[in-house]
C-alpha cells in the first residue's frame, strides 16, 4: 500500500477524535480521513471537521472507492465485530482498538484475513502507547519467551496508585478515577479484570502462539477489596496490583490468570503508578524486560493507531508464525498457586480444599487465610471466590529462584 491512505473512520468519541488530531498533525503519514461514521451526527464534539465528513450511514464508508484502510474505534463490541468482519470480507485492510471483539473472535478474524488476502492490525488494543503486539510478533519471535507480566489496566491501577500512594479510601479513588475520565460511570469491565483478560489473550497469541477462550481462565479483580487487605499490604510493605500473565511452567505447558497481587518494592510494576501501565518480559537468556507507557487515553492510544496506520502502508501484517510452531505449549491450569483470601462470613477454610495451608488469622470481623491452592481448583470455586465478602490476591511463586 504505497499510494495516500484514505481513511473510513468508525467511532469519534475520545479516541476517534484524537485520531483525527493525529493524523491531521502527522506529517509524513501521507494519510488522510476521508469519512467518519457516528451513531448521532448533530452531536456537538470539540473538534470542528469539514462539512461532508460525518455520517451516519456504514456503506457510505464500505461503497467509497476511494477508501483503502478501515479504522474502527467504537465502543460496542458488537458493532466492531460488524464493522471489522465486513471490511475484511470486502478486502479491506482494518486497524481496530476493541480488545473485547479481537479476544473472543481473534480466530475466526484471523482465518478471514487469510481468505481474503487482507490485514487486521490492534497494537492499540493491549497497553494503549505500548507497542507490545509487535513486539511479541517480531523481536520475540523465538522460543526463549517464559513469560508476560503485568499492569494491562490504567484504571484499576491509578485507583490502587491513590489507595497505597496518598493514603485515600477506595470508594474515593474510584470516584476520583470516574471524576477524571480514567473510570466509567460503571467501572465493572476495569476493575472486575476483564479488560486485563480481554488483553492477555491477544498478548499470548502473539507471546506463544496459542489462543485461549475468556471463560477458560481465572480472572479476579479488585471491587471487593477490604480496608484490611489494604491495610495487611501496608504492614508486609507491598503493594496491590492488578496484575494479568502468562508464564510457560515447562517447556510443553503454559498457565495464565489475572488477579491482584501482593508487589514488592524491588519489582519492576511495584513503581507503575497512576494511569499507567507496564509490561515485563521475561526469557531464558535475556531475564526480564520492561516496557512502560499510557495505557489508555485519547491521544495515546491514537498514536499506537497511527503506528498500525504507518505499518500498513508499508504491507505489514501479523504472520502469526508461532501459531505454525510444530510444538506450541499447550495451556494448563494444574498449577500450584500461593494465595492470600480475606473472607468475613463464607467459611473458605471449611468449603476449599487446599494443598497446604500456610497462616491463618481470625477476628470477630476480619479472617485471613494464606495457602497453596490449584488453578484447576480455583476455577472450581470460583462461585464461591466471587462472594462480596472475599478477596483475593496473589503471592507470587514463578521465577523467584531467578531474581535473586
């Protein structure tokens, strides 16, 4: 794709907007947005665009000869399905940011991009300005990976940022976060840990080369969170974290989950403060490698847009090729985990089998337990975890022997 690059835009929202801004302010990008689909076209939005530019209509954008690049930033995951699905069908190259519609249909779109010698590329949809896709796809592309590590959400982290960093109640972090636009009005899809799930699967599919379904992995988020959990970090001098990742346990078996976790000062994501994200890399020959950035916003998650833009104007796609390994690691959730589970009323001690029990504390109110526990189990009981009056949070057991 050496000639201009004419885009259909799908989506003006925050995102949309900011990719206007910097395609209008990039130079060499030698594109340009020929057509912008909105639900309500009499919206007023901060940004003034031509007349002719706007509408309401899908085939206004999919009938425009003129357009060669599809970029879609809506936030329905339905709607992206659509609009992505169609583009690629037509042959349409597409650069999306919907990190919920590429982690449960990344199968189906990859088969549709082979069929129709087309391209889909999502840098933007895992860690926002952090270029971790093409980088798992390109420099990593070997099978000395052991694991991807990190804070994949900016929201849930700038609120535990105010709770462990300045001292503030939870709700008022939350509320805080929802006050500043990093938070929705219904913040259940950040801090549930879905938003991190939806991100760790495409990052495994480019980290190792295997897909695998949401409802297949445990994932915990931070809304039942307890003033003495936070208060127990404060005393262990840790912090907690939202943390998603993969690790290989062998060279045949790869596990994932996305919990919170106790961070010790001495890690890399324990100074991953505020909106931020951070991933770390860790491989048999290089250790561990960090990669730091915004992970959501307008104008960074606009510029990881722009990057996919750039790269398809030279003909790049992914090539999946670990997909194509003879031996890919197959996934396991029989795993030893270590685990802290604060609980009031459910009886975790009485209704959980654990492997071993490490410490136990009870009080008239508050009741700790810290135990080694299968991740086959763990999903078991994840009815039973989810009650509002538990939290959980990982101690970390992989690699120790290595940071030493």
């Amino acid at each position: 794709m050496n000639q201009e690059i004419k885009i259909g835009l799908f989506g003006f929202g925050t995102v949309g907007q900011g990719v206007y801004r910097v395609i209008m302010s990039a130079k060499n990008a030698h594109a340009s947005i020929r057509r912008v689909c909105v639900r309500n076209i009499n919206k007023e939005r901060d940004i003034e665009i031509p007349d002719g530019i706007l509408t309401d209509d899908a085939d206004d954008i999919f009938n425009d000869p003129d357009i060669n690049l599809i970029v879609e930033v809506v936030d329905d995951a339905s709607a992206s399905y659509r609009i992505v699905t169609t583009a690629l069908k037509k042959g349409l190259p597409v650069v999306s940011g919907s990190k919920a519609m590429i982690a449960v249909h990344l199968p189906e779109l990859i088969e549709l991009q082979e069929k129709h010698h087309t391209a889909i590329l999502y840098d933007a949809s895992s860690c926002g300005s952090i270029p971790v896709i093409r980088n798992l796809e390109e420099y990593y592309d070997n099978d000395l990976l052991l694991e991807v590590k990190g804070i994949l959400n900016g929201s849930s982290n700038y609120i535990l940022s105010r709770v462990f960093d300045h001292g503030e109640e939870y709700t008022a972090a939350l509320k805080k976060a929802q006050n500043l636009g990093f938070a929705e009005s219904d913040p259940t899809f950040d801090i549930s840990g879905k938003d991190s799930l939806y991100k760790l699967i495409i990052i495994t599919v480019h980290a190792l080369g295997v897909y695998v379904k949401p409802e297949d992995i445990f994932t915990y988020g931070i809304s039942s969170i307890h003033d003495a959990d936070i208060r127990y970090a404060r005393e262990k001098g840790v912090k907690i974290k939202l943390v998603a990742q993969v690790v290989k346990v062998c060279d045949s078996k790869f596990t994932m989950f996305v919990m919170p976790e106790f961070v010790e000062p001495s890690r890399y994501i324990y100074s991953v403060d505020n909106e931020y994200n951070g991933v770390v890399i860790r491989g048999e020959c290089y250790d561990r490698q960090f990669m730091f950035g915004k992970g959501a916003g307008g104008l960074p998650t606009a510029s990881s847009i722009l990057s996919d833009i750039m790269a398809r104007r030279h003909g790049y796609r992914y090539e999946y090729k670990k997909m194509s390994y003879i031996d890919t690691p197959a996934y396991t959730t029989d795993v030893i985990l270590k685990v802290y589970i604060h609980y009031e009323t459910t009886d975790i001690p009485g209704l959980i089998e654990f492997e071993r029990i490490r410490e136990m504390y009870t009080s008239e109110t508050d009741n700790y337990i810290i135990a080694d526990i299968s991740l086959r189990d763990m999903m078991r009981y994840r009815q039973l975890l989810s009650a509002p009056d538990v939290f959980i949070a990982n101690i970390p057991v992989f690699f120790l022997d290595k940071d030493d």
